[in-house]
C-alpha cells in the first residue's frame, strides 16, 4: 500500500499545526491591498510542504534533547520561504499559467506583480533571519539561493543548446532541486545543534532525497497526469532535455541522438513533435531506466538514515523516501 503524507506527518503533527499559525503571523499583512491578496494567495495554495516537513523530522531525529525550538520553526519559515518565491518566479520565467492545479499568480496578477510578490517574499526572508539574530541558520540558509539561480541559468542555457549530457542534468538538478532539500534536512540539524557528522548524514540524506525528487517529477511529466487525465510534456515544450530522454540517448547512435534533436527543437512549436518524443521514450523505455536510476538515490537516502539512532522520526523520514519513490502528482 502506499504511504499517505498523513502518516509522515503524524509524529509531528502538533508541531506543524504551530508551524502554519508562525507562518501567517510572519507573512501576512492583514491590510486590503493587493500585496496583500497575492501573499494570502501563494499561503493557501502551497503544495505538499515536504521540505519542512525534512526540517522539523530531521532536527527530531538529531536531538537528544527530543524537543523542538524556535530555532527549528525558523529554519522551516526560511526555507519554505526561498521554495515558494521560486516557483512564483519560476512560473514567470517558463510562462506558466498553471500550478498545482490552480492559476500562477502572473495568471491571475500579470508577469510583473508575480516577480514583485517574489521579491517581496525573499525580502521577507532576509528581515525576518536578521531579526531572529540567527545567524548560522540565515547564513546557511540563504546560500541556497544563488545556487537555485545558478541552477535556473545553466537549464535555460542547456534547452538552448540541446546539448544536456548525465553530468549535466545531475548538476542542474542538484542545484535547482536538490540544494534547498540537503539544506532543509540540515538546518533541521543546525537547529537543535546537532554535531557535525550528523549534519553531515543529514546533508547526504537531503541531497539524495532532494536528486531523487526531481527525477520523479521529470519522469511525471511524461506520464497521464492523474489530474488532468493528460501528460503536461512541459519540459520538452520547454526544451528541457530530462533523464526519460538521456536514458535514451546514450544508448542511441549519434546520428539517432541528433534526429531526436532535430525533434525537440520543433517542440515549442509543432504538438507532432511532442508526441513524437513521447512514444519513442514510453517505447524505449526512457521511463522504466529513468525510474530505476531514481531508486539508486532512493537507497543512498535511506542509507544515510540507516547512520542515526532509531527513532519514530528517523522511521518517518524512511517512510518519506518511499513515498517521493512512489508519489504520482
Ligand atoms: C521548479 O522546477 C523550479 C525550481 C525547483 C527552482 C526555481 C528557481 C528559480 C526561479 C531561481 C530563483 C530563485 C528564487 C528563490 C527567487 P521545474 O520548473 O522543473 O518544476 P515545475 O514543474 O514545478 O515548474
Ligand atoms: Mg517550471
């Protein structure tokens, strides 16, 4: 049976309904203007929010100490905090008018407001860690940042190119992904001051999970969506050269290699190509080998879990890894 995100929450569940009354008390501006409706509107459409979910399990499962502080709840603020103002810039930037089933705030507020809300939001994130005093947390936190943009540039630089190897997937996803979940499941750590071989099973946890992640989102893409009853095929839309297709590729001659490109870069404009792309990586089983590669990270998480003491917590982060393996949406 599959795990519900019920059941991961469950031994946190008081703690996290603290969490949401921290998170309105910090963002909201309880004022009618229009700021206003555009951060009340990216709080109620969060997603899943697993990354404070890895915060909060991960200085659980640290502390000896076995209890959570004010620390903890910050570092889960800050971090959902970069998460939520990257996907509204992130909408902006792929032209998105959808996310998570519902319209993107450039939808619904213009291109303009939505990098706006962004800024806001990441302002927030400064004042907010600068006042807390926090400093090993904001400053281990906020280095996230640059390494999210870093990631953004060097997809947008390869949809250009159509030239994404392994290596250079792993490292975009590692920056765009990956990053801000080795540095959840860390400042979980930081938070209650765990020692530094914990943070640093942390981190690998993370970074693993984090790899894992994206490659399921990639894989996702190619597959009917359980909502829409349809693939979304964004990224080749987009030109994104994801895992599917590397699987593919490297094993396909040089001259299969550049007519599959020579498919892509009519893409954006041509619904044939799409759907050319799709039936060769379902009939060449891009997905089966994208899906196992996946689990490789999948047993790299759950092997730096295996290092800490047992724990519910630590059974919980397990139970994670199992879930983000088999989520569908
Ligand atoms: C979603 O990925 C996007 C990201 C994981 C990172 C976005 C980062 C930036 C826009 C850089 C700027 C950062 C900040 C903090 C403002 P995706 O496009 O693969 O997934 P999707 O299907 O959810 O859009
Ligand atoms: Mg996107």
């Amino acid at each position: 049976m599959n795990i519900s995100l019920e059941e991961i929450r469950e031994p946190i569940k008081a703690n996290l309904t603290e969490f949401e009354d921290f998170v309105r008390k910090s963002l909201q501006l309880d004022d009618e203007t229009l700021l206003s409706q555009m951060v009340d509107y990216v709080l109620s459409t969060r997603g899943k929010g697993i990354r404070p979910v890895i915060v909060m399990l991960c200085a659980a499962s640290s502390s000896t100490i076995n209890s959570f502080g004010k620390r903890t709840y910050l570092a889960a603020l800050l971090v959902e905090i970069i998460h939520q103002a990257s996907l509204v810039h992130d909408d902006v930037i792929d032209n998105s008018d959808k996310r998570r089933g519902r319209p993107s705030v450039n939808a619904l507020w213009q291109s303009h407001n939505a990098v706006l809300v962004g800024d806001y939001l990441l302002s927030k994130l400064m004042t907010i860690g600068l006042q807390s005093g926090q400093f090993d947390l904001l400053s281990h936190i906020v280095g996230t940042l640059t390494t999210l943009c870093e990631g953004e540039v060097l997809q947008n630089d390869h949809a250009s190119r159509l030239d994404t190897t392994r290596q250079d997937y792993y490292s975009i996803i590692e920056k765009k992904t990956a990053s801000l979940f080795a540095t959840s499941a860390t400042a979980g750590a930081l938070s209650v001051k765990a020692s530094h071989d914990i943070q640093n099973t942390m981190y690998m946890f993370g970074y693993n999970l984090g790899m894992a992640f994206q490659i399921v989102d990639d894989i996702l893409d190619y597959e009917t969506n359980v909502n829409t009853g349809k693939p979304s095929m964004e990224d080749v839309l987009e030109k994104k050269i994801t895992l599917p297709l590397i699987e593919i590729m490297e094993r396909s001659s040089e001259q299969e290699c550049e007519r599959l490109r020579e498919i892509i870069s009519r893409c954006p404009t041509e619904s044939n190509a799409v759907e050319q792309i799709r039936e060769i990586v379902l009939h060449q089983k891009g997905i089966d080998y994208a899906r196992e590669t996946m689990k490789v990270f999948i047993q790299k998480a759950l092997s730096s879990l295996s290092q800490l003491p047992k724990s519910i917590y630590v059974d919980s982060l397990m139970k994670l890894c199992q879930f983000v393996a088999e989520r569908n949406n």
